[in-house]
C-alpha cells in the first residue's frame, strides 16, 4: 500500500534535490540589485543587466510624461505601496494612435502579398503549398474542410494527449478548458505530418530561422491551429513563427482565447478579415478571437490586439448592412499592398489638430467609415478603448520599479533579522526563531513578510490577468527579484505555517501538500524556469549560501521531523512493518537531500547553527540509528524485499 | 536664406558649393577651389553600381562597421557599439585618403596654413556621400582634439545624396555637437537619398539601368520606361516599411505583434543625419530631426491622385537634375524651418508643398515629440544631480574619513561590515546605482539628447562616482564570495554602470589627446588584488609587478586614494608585506610604504 507513495517521494525529493541545486545556483549568479531593488547586505553584486536598464528606462520614459513625482526615497517606508495612483495614471490620455499604423506597416511589406499569393496557390491546387521566399519559408494551407462542418467545440487536451502542453492553464480553476473547433481539430493530424516532414527540411539551409503559416478560409483556421500545435510544445520551436489568414473563422472558445494570451502566444498571429466577410464573425458567441485581427476595407486597415475590442468590432460590422460585398481578399490585398504609394487626406471636414483624435479618425476613414456615422462613431470608441487597453500595461509596468523599491525596506528588513539571528549567540536561525517565539521583532518581521506577500501577489494577479506587457514575467530584473524574494520570505511563510495553521483542525495536510503552499511561489518557481538561465559552470563554495537554495528546504524538514518522531514512537511495537519501511525510505532520502545541500554549502548558515531543528534532527537521527542498532538493516532488507 | 539653423551659411556660400559639385564631375580623385575665406573640396559623383554597393558585400544593404581606430568617436559610447555605414562610399574615402592621392596633404597644409575661416566639403548625388565621410574624417583627424590654435570649422554641402550611415552614426555626430557641420539638399522627390532605404536584394537588377539615368551627362530619360516606375514602387515600398516600423517603434508602447512581424523583415539601417533642407517648387523647408526626416522622405514622396503617380516615377529622377535649378533660384524661395510650433495638422502651406497628409503630418510630430520627451527626460536626470551629489560628499566627507581612523581604509571596512555606518553605506551604494543605472538605461535606449554623454559635467561626475563607489562594489562582491560563484570581478562581475563611466572617461581623455595605458583602469584596483592575493607569489610576480608600475598612474591621475590603500590595516598593505624581502626592497612603492606608515 504504502508502496507507490513511497516510490513517488523519492521520485520528488529527487527531483526537488535537481532542481534546488540548479534553481539556487543560478539564482545568486547574475544579480539581484536592480534599479535599487537590492540594499541588501547580503546580495551578490552583479551587473545590472542591459536588460534591466531598458526597462527602467521604458518605465521611465512611459511615466515621464504625467508624472512629476520623482521616485520616492528607497528607505523611506511607504505605507500604501500599490496605491491607485497608479490606475488613474493608466488613463492619462494617449498621444498617437498606433492600430492604423500598425496595418500600414504590415501592408507594406513583403509578408503580406508573398503570404496571400501563396494562399491563392493552395486555394487554387487544393493542396498545401510549400515556398521559400527571400529566405522565409510559406506554408499556405488550402480550405479543404466546409464552412458548413465548423460549430462543434471539442476539448483540447482530451484528444491530443498533452500535445498543447505549452498552453498554460489558468491559476483560477473555474475556467472551462480550452476548445477548438472539432472540424479543425480532425484535420490537423494529417496536416501535422506533412508540415513535419517538408519543413525541417527546407529549413536547414537557412541562417535565419523563419517560417510563415497562411490559410484563407477554413484554411486559415487550420493554419492557425496547427501554428498553435507548434508554439505550444513543451519546448518552443527553433524558428520564428508568424500565423497569417485571411477571412479565417474563429477557431476556438474564451477559454482557448484567454490560455494563448496567458501563454503569451497571441503575438505570433495575425488575422485579417474584410469587414464585409461574415465567415470571421459567424458564431461569435461560442467561440473567441485572440492574437491580432487586421480588419481591412479597399481604402485601409485597422489592427485591433485584443479580444474585446476584436468582438467590439464584430459587433459594430454585424449591425451595418449591406454596401459592396467584394469577399475577394486578392482585391484587398493587391489594393492595399500599394496603399502607400497614395497620400490619403482626411475626408470629414474640419481635422482635429489633436494628434491622437485625428489618427483614430483617420484609422475610422481607413476603414471606410465616416466618423459622422453612428458606426462610425462606434468604432472610434472602439478605437479609443483599444488603445487604452494596450497602453494600461505599459504605463502599469512603469509603476512597478517604484513600487518594488518602495517594500525593499520590507525585504531589508528580513535581511537584517535573518543576519542578526544569526550574529546571534543563540545559534537559532531565522526559520527557528519565527517557528519558536512570537515577540515584538518577530511580530515586526512577520509584518514585513506579510507586505512583501501583498506586493508580489499583486504583481503575479496582473500577470496573470495579462495586466502587463507580454513579456514582463521574462524580464530578466523580475526573474531575479522574484526568486531572490522567494529564497528569503519562503522559510518564513513556512514556518508561520506550521506555528500558526498547522495545528489548526480545518488545515489539511503539510505545507507542501493540498495547495497550502501559496500560489505565487508556484509561479515564482516557473518564471525560473521559463527564464531558462543555461546553467554555468559550477564552482564550489567555500562558505554557505547567503539563502538556502531550495526555498522548501524547511518544509521538507518539518514532514520528515514527523516521520522521524513517527519513527521513534513506535518503534517498540513493530507493527506495521510496511509502514515503517515508508517511513524509513523517505527519512533516508530526506537525509541524503539535505546531506547533499549542506556539504555543498548550498544551505545558509542558519540551517547549520548549533541549534537549528535541522540540526536537532539530524542528532535525532543519529539517536535512533543507534538505538535501533542493527534494526535499520532489517529496514533496509524490507524495502528491498518489497522492490523485489 | 535667413535662419538660425543654418548659422554661418548663406546663398552664396551654397550656390559656390554646387558651382564646386558640379566642377567635380571630371575630375579625380577631388576638385579643389579657394576664396579669401573658404577653401571648397568637392568630389565627384558615380553612377556604377559598384561604387554604390561593394560587390563584395554580403550584407542586405551593403552596410559595414566603422574601424574604431580610424574613427574613435563615431560610436555609441552607451551601447558601445560602432557606427555602420555604406561599405562602397567608405571604399570611396580609403581612396581619397590613402597616399596615392594628395587629398590628405592638402589638407593639411589648408589647416596648417590658418589662413581659411572654413573649409567645405561638397558634392552631388554619390559626391555627396563622400563629402560626408570626408567630413567625419576631417573631424576625426583635426577637430577632434582640443587644439591650441584654431582649426577651420568644416561644413558639409551634399545635393541629393545618398543617405550613409546608421542610427549610430547620426547620434555620434549628434553627441560630439558635430551634427551642424552636415547640410543636406534634397529635391521634394528625388530617389537617390531614399535608394539605400531598399533591400539590395529588391534592387540590385534595375539598379545599373536607373543609375545610368540618374547620370546627367547622358541623356533624358524616356517617360513611358515601365522598368522606371517598377523601381521607384520597389524602393518606395521598403521605405514605406521603414518608416512606418520607426514610427511605431517611436509612438507604440512595445506591442509584441510589431516584434514578431520585425522579426521576419529586413529593415534598412541607414538615418538621415544632420540638417535636411526639403525643395520644393517655390520654397525650401530644413528640418534637423533625424526621425521626421526619414518619415519625410517617405510622405514627400507620396502622390496625391492618380495622374500625379503616373509622373511620379519620372520626377524622382528628374529632381536629382534640380539642383542646378534650386541653387539659381534659392533667392526666390521661402524658406520655413520644421519643428513643433509649426507642424499643424491642417494648412501650413510648407508642409502642403511638400505634400505631406494628416498622417504624415503626424508622424512627422511624433518624431519630434520623441525629440522633445528626450530633452525632458534630460531636466528629469538633471534634477536627480544633487541627490547624487549630496550621497557622495556623505561618502567622502564622513564615511572615508571615519574608516582611515579604524586603519583599515574605507574598502576594508565596507568588506567586513561590522559597524553601523558600513550598513549606511551599503544603503547609499545602492541608492547610487539605482539612480545611476535609471540613466544608464535611458542612455542605451536612446532616450536622452544626443549630446547628453558628451556633456563635460556629467562625464566628470561619473568618474568621480565610478572612482569613489566602485571599490565599494568590489568589496561587495568578494564579501559575498562572488569570485567563487560568478567569477572574477573583472570577467563576470563589474556592473555596466562603470563601464560606461569609464568609456565615457576615456572618450573624454582620448579627445584631449591622453592615451590611457592597460584595459583595465584605476577604480578596479581592488579587483586586482583582490584576484591575486592569495595566490603564491611567484604564480603573480609579473602581475603583482605590473599593478606596482600602473598603481603610480592611477594616483597621479586620481584613480586611486593614497591616503586609504596603505593604511597600516588595509588588505593591500597586508598583501604587500607579505612579499619576499627582495621585492620590497626594489618596489616601486617603497617609499610610499614606509611614507604612510610614519604618519
């Protein structure tokens, strides 16, 4: 009974133990003091990394305009560190309008006639169409499957077995999964094959890596799925990969919309859709848009990035009727790709001489409306809205340098309690103390983890809300201020944990266990990951971490003390000897762990000292091995005998 | 022509140069006229495409990095990286500079001679181009440095020329304040400045053709040649794509979409630099922005209607004839200067000449509010000055003092932390770097002044800084045992925050003609020995040897505090002693040993 828990454990620990070493290694390397996010005395100094710089500088650029308020001395404690200053900022008003440039700018370029040329080449054969073109390869994608067959949702994962692994779910578990269209879905398996076979291929040559997947029609939906199937691996692909259809229907539900945006993914696709072609916004109840939609009419083009304002649109092109049906996107296109050619005057009267209004205007023209119209007069507050959605993360962004600088006297704070525990004659580190006693300096510190919580769990709510700029997470400054938080607060979450909810009876389980552990060290923990430092080369330490490595070094210890006094109480009675093989086999391996991380200093000092409850429990240990004598053999043998 | 910007030029001084142009156009390698005041170099313009584009370049826009020996200052100190330019019109320079021709010494002898108020360089179409590199290389040669008697200012004349260098190249000119000797001539709808704005790939088959006709000792061109108007939509496109991709990068807020989609296009590096002075029928329009000028030459070179752009094609190479025209009549033209105040959206009739739309207009304004957002960002770090100011005197008046009382100096003492006012120090440390590193990064993103790090007071505030807080870094980084985890401090671990205060010191000395000796510089001192004690001597002797000669140095120059590295409980004083007797005996810093000791 006891035994696949058992295996599972070690398997844990195991992995726990790899990704501990490497997790902290790298963690201290490249530096934490960013942009003064580090007055801290134990900080590794290091470069403040280019990285970093641009984006201090985007922030600042970004708030240089409203705000006068100079950054606020990094030690002087501010109370109200998120306050809604900050909100009010993100609706300061938007100088230039960008969408209709942005079309432009697409329009302008090769990818847009060489991607529908190829299109046209599939629609035409009726069969993929694969061509390299000044070094891009297209890959077009014919309309094979009937508008008529879309309309039925089907789940993702349940047919792929894992294949979109890459997509990531949504920390709030009430969200439906993600669907796709089962039309779409069907056909991607054949078209998977294909694509493999000829593209690995006719890549190789290629110093830059770049590939185009287009599709008009069901085409395009297919186009878009399979472009998904490739970014959603467990590992990215190695070539850039940019997903363009034309008049493509929606391919999936909210669900599906939201986990591409989350996923950071969205960027990669861009949809363009004749505001007279109905196919795109047909079923636009069931089923979502996401990435970029570039909706284009004879005179121009407008791009709209994000899925509300997208269904906006939808909407305000439902309610218009009639006017030329021209569905022919080569008319588009052609027409289009020599737009620039053509200075293009503002045709309702008066213009604005507010650059912003008079370039959502000009985008409304573009799109063959006037701004007289009530369409018209939608679809620039349409306009409007979207632009404001895509500025809010960077202006939000902007706020975060400050405040992070603004809970560093927090962080300070448990820095110097940790140091000072240490200094101490007490020789009871700074986990210890905070699990053992409750006094005023506890009491100060405890509040300081409880700000710094409140800070990072914001961070990771906008995140997630994709409230910041698509790459934030990546951003190299909080990638180590996350992690270099985490290896200093986490010891002290745990063991408020066990002082305080624990030992209460609605409490299930350890803190590693039944989503005790808080959410944001999960995600911590991922940004690590995704971050995706190569590991360097290690050199030994000769003196120890200044924050053990594993941040759950300590919750780990706090289970195997229970195994331990399990252990110790009942082993006069011998009863249940599979039990007590369990038990055995994870103090073991919790020994060789945390072995492992001691000789190699990857623990701090506080793990060590004198009287540190690791070092009780390593003297428990010891205690009962000796006690028991011989009797660990007959473990042993046990836990041999059961693998037998 | 009336106006401030163009200080120092009038019509005259104009219509000399292209008299000097044109005169050129038989004569290698340059042609050469003097006045009274004005010594005038011009040089002749080609129309093969291999002095357009090196055939031996395997790069899309024929571009090539700048010898950073040849041409120190044409870099970006920030990002430290070197200015690119058009690797056939830098051949064309080699050329005219090397010993087969007298250009150099001629030079010479006008600079020597102190006779001529200014010399200029001028030329037409690939002449131009020339003219601008010859320019730089004139800068570089003898303008450069400080000099004790005056050298005669240049000034670049150039009539529809190519553009020549990239972002960098326009900031280096920018920074050294160097951007006011470049004048430009350009016909509303000239082609040639747009050509490099094109893949080489896109134009490289009608190249040869359009050039021959560009060539205006042959023949007009025909007005129905179809291969003429294929090539003017070809460049036109790549500049659409070019300046629309600036223009969001400069107005948009880092949407990922534009990432992607620049990720699959190959984008022309070449900006326009210096002041550009737009003709059009009955007026000239100058504007020093770098940024509008590129969305100029793409909007001025719309068409309005149909029939217009069925002419168009043709106008683009007939206006690279116009300059001989533009010149006679520039007395009768008005002429409007382009800058915030008078960009409207509606009317303006400069701006209606040169046909630019709402949204020309525009983007054209973004690109000089991006002007303007920079000079504010500048008062921004400007007023942050005192606060840095105030941080260090705290760290040379209080902190430096009280260390040399506990005998160890202030590096020492920072290492082991063990008081209160250490921990202070470490606070403001870290208060420095943030404050410095929020410039930094507005210095690598472009988001100051040009000029911003050529500046003389912030060049010496951030060596005094870089000087006084660096070994505070350093003691930082081995207190924490970084050596052992990261590397070297000098590999792994020095911050860029000094780096670039040190390129910029360096740039700085290099101009007043101060060659810096070693790659490494006097605030890392403690780095070095910090790396090498605790090796056994004879392993370092040759390097413990060269730090004894380069210490010197570094206190004359002020890189290092005498007062604090002897101090009798320094690492450095207790490294020393521990040496063999021999080398006491003989080191440089003998006396300076036993000078501290006594007092």
């Amino acid at each position: 009974m006891g035994k696949p828990s058992s295996t599972k454990q070690a398997t844990v620990v195991v992995a726990a133990l790899a990704f501990g070493w490497l997790a902290i290694e790298l963690a201290f390397k490249p530096f934490l003091e960013k942009f003064r996010s580090s007055i801290d005395k134990s900080d590794p100094t290091k470069d403040p990394d280019d990285a970093d710089a641009e984006a201090v500088a985007a922030a600042i650029a970004a708030a240089a305009k409203s705000s006068d308020e100079s950054i606020p001395k990094t030690l002087s404690l501010c109370e109200d560190y998120y306050s809604s200053s900050s909100r009010s900022r993100v609706m300061e008003e938007c100088r230039y309008e960008t969408s209709e440039l942005q079309a432009s700018l697409m329009m302008s370029t090769p990818l847009w006639s060489d991607s529908w040329t190829l299109c046209n080449a599939a629609n035409c054969a009726r069969s993929i169409q694969i061509q390299n073109i000044a070094g891009i390869i297209y890959v077009a994608l014919p309309p094979v499957i009937k508008m008529t067959e879309l309309g039925d949702l089907v789940a993702l994962e349940v047919i792929q077995k894992g294949n979109f692994s890459g997509l990531s779910t949504s920390l709030s578990s009430d969200e439906p999964p993600p669907m796709v269209d089962a039309a779409i879905l069907k056909g991607l398996e054949s078209s998977l094959a294909l694509f493999h076979s000829q593209i690995t291929q006719r890549l190789q040559p290629e110093e830059k890596k770049r590939v185009v997947i287009t599709g008009h029609s069901t085409g395009g939906a297919q186009a878009a799925l399979i472009a998904l199937w490739l970014l959603s691996q467990p590992s990215p692909p190695s070539f850039h990969l940019l997903c363009i259809t034309f008049g493509s229907p929606l391919l999936g539900n909210q669900s599906l919309s939201s986990a591409i945006s989350r996923s950071r993914l969205a960027h990669n696709f861009c949809h363009v859709v004749s505001i007279y072609d109905l196919a795109p916004r047909s079923n636009d109840d069931l089923f979502w848009p996401f990435g970029t939609y570039l909706f284009c009419s004879e005179n121009g083009g407008v791009c709209l990035d994000n899925a509300a304002s997208v269904r906006r649109m939808f909407q305000i092109l439902n309610t218009t009727t009639g006017t030329p049906h021209i569905e022919e996107y080569r008319h588009y296109v052609f027409t289009l790709s020599d737009q620039f050619l053509k200075s293009r005057s503002f045709l309702g009267g008066n213009i604005s001489d507010n650059s912003y209004k008079a370039g959502v205007e000009l985008a409304v023209e573009s799109l063959g409306f006037s701004t007289d119209h009530p369409s018209g007069v939608s679809m620039k507050e349409c306009i409007e809205t979207a632009t404001r959605i895509r500025r809010a993360p960077v202006l939000r962004a902007a706020e975060l340098p400050i405040q992070l600088a603004n809970v560093l006297p927090s962080r300070l704070d448990i820095q110097w309690f940790k140091e000072s525990c240490e200094a101490s004659p007490n020789q009871l580190g700074y986990y210890d103390v905070s699990r053992q006693y409750s006094n005023q300096r506890e009491i100060k510190v405890n509040m300081s983890r409880a700000k710094l919580a409140r800070f990072w769990d914001s961070v990771l709510e906008m995140v997630e809300k994709n409230e910041l700029p698509f790459d934030f997470h990546l951003g190299k400054k909080w990638v180590y201020a996350s992690q270099f938080y985490q290896l200093l607060a986490e010891p002290l979450d745990i063991a408020y944990f066990y002082k305080y909810k624990f030992p209460l009876p609605e409490t299930s389980g350890h803190y590693l266990e039944n989503g005790n552990r808080p959410k944001r060290y999960v995600v911590i923990d991922k940004w690590w990951k995704q971050s995706g430092e190569p590991q360097k080369e290690k050199r030994a330490r000769t003196r120890y971490a200044s924050a053990t490595q594993d941040p759950c070094f300590w919750a780990k210890l706090e289970e195997a003390k229970e195994w331990l006094n399990e252990m110790r109480s009942g082993s006069s009675s011998g009863s249940d000897a599979e039990r007590r093989a369990l038990l055995w086999r994870k103090i073991v391996g919790f020994e060789k762990y945390a072995d492992t991380l001691v000789k190699r200093m990857d623990v701090s000092a506080d793990v060590v000292a004198t009287k540190s409850s690791y070092m009780v429990w390593v003297e428990n240990l010891r205690e009962f091995k000796n006690r028991v004598g011989n009797g660990i053999e007959m473990f042993v043998d046990e836990i041999d005998a059961m693998e037998t | 022509m009336a106006s401030q910007v163009l200080a120092g030029i009038n019509n005259d001084l104009i219509a000399r140069s292209w008299i000097a142009s044109a005169r050129a156009y038989g004569t290698e390698p340059y042609h050469k006229e003097e006045t009274e005041e004005i010594v005038t170099f011009s040089f002749r313009p080609s129309f093969s495409e291999k002095e357009w584009f090196s055939p031996a370049s395997k790069s899309s826009f024929g571009e090539i990095k700048m010898n950073r020996d040849q041409f120190p200052c044409m870099r970006s100190i920030g990002n430290d990286v070197d200015a690119t330019v058009n690797e056939a019109f830098l051949k064309t320079l080699e050329l005219l500079t090397s010993p087969r021709t007298s250009f150099c010494d001629v030079v010479k002898m006008v600079v020597d001679g102190r006779r001529h108020k200014r010399i200029v360089f001028t030329g037409h179409s690939s002449g131009g181009a020339t003219a601008i590199l010859a320019t730089v290389w004139y800068l570089e040669t003898y303008f450069k440095k400080q000099s004790p008697l005056p050298v005669p200012e240049p000034l670049c004349v150039t009539f529809g020329a190519p553009l020549v260098g990239d972002y960098v190249f326009q900031h280096a000119l920018g920074r050294e304040n160097w951007s006011r000797f470049f004048v430009n001539f350009v016909a509303r709808f000239d082609i040639v400045p747009r050509l490099v704005l094109a893949r080489k790939a896109s134009t490289e088959k009608a190249l040869p053709h359009v050039l021959r006709q560009l060539d205006p000792t042959r023949p007009p061109i025909q007005e129905n040649d179809q291969s003429i108007a294929e090539f003017y939509k070809t460049v036109m496109k790549d500049t659409a794509t070019v300046a629309h991709q600036a223009v969001c990068e400069l107005i948009g807020n880092g949407e990922a979409f534009l990432e992607t989609l620049s990720s699959f296009l190959e984008l022309s590096p070449y900006r326009p630099a210096g002041t550009f002075v737009f003709s059009t029928g009955t007026r000239l329009v100058s504007v020093n922005n770098s940024d509008a000028i590129l969305q100029i030459l793409f909007y001025a070179s719309q068409s309005s209607n149909e029939h217009e752009l069925s002419l168009v094609p043709y106008q683009s190479i007939r206006d690279h004839h116009s300059y001989e025209e533009l010149v006679q009549s520039m007395g009768l033209r008005s002429f409007t200067h382009l800058d915030l105040h008078n960009l409207l959206l509606d009317g303006e009739a400069a701006l209606s000449d040169l046909g630019l739309s709402t949204r020309a207009r525009q983007c054209v304004r973004a690109a000089m509010d991006a002007e303007k957002k920079r000079v504010d960002n500048q008062s921004k770090v400007e007023a942050k000055r005192p606060k840095i100011l105030e941080k260090l005197k705290w760290l040379e008046e209080e902190y430096k003092p009280r260390c040399r009382t506990h005998k160890n100096g202030y590096y020492d003492s920072f290492k082991f932390s063990l008081e209160e006012h250490d921990f202070r120090a470490n606070v403001t440390r870290a208060e420095l770097a943030g404050i410095v590193d929020e410039v930094l990064g507005l210095v690598k993103k472009g988001q100051l002044p040009d000029d911003f790090e050529g500046q003389r007071d912030w060049i010496v505030l951030a060596t005094r800084y870089r000087r006084l807080v660096e070994p505070l870094d350093i003691a930082n980084y081995h207190r924490h045992l970084k050596q052992e985890d990261t590397g070297p401090y000098m590999l792994k671990g020095r911050p860029n925050r000094y780096k670039h205060a040190q390129r910029g010191y360096e740039h700085d000395r290099m101009k007043a003609g101060v060659e810096i000796e070693g790659a490494s510089c006097g605030s890392c001192f403690w780095a070095e020995v910090e790396d090498l004690q605790g090796k056994p001597y004879g392993e370092v002797e040759v390097k413990v040897k060269e730090l004894e000669r380069l210490l010197q140095g570094w206190i004359n120059e002020g890189e290092v505090d005498h007062e604090q590295i002897f101090l009798e409980g320094s690492t450095f004083r207790n490294w020393w002693n521990s040496f063999p007797e021999d080398h006491k005996r003989y080191s440089p810093l003998r006396e300076l040993m036993s000078e501290t000791r006594a007092t």
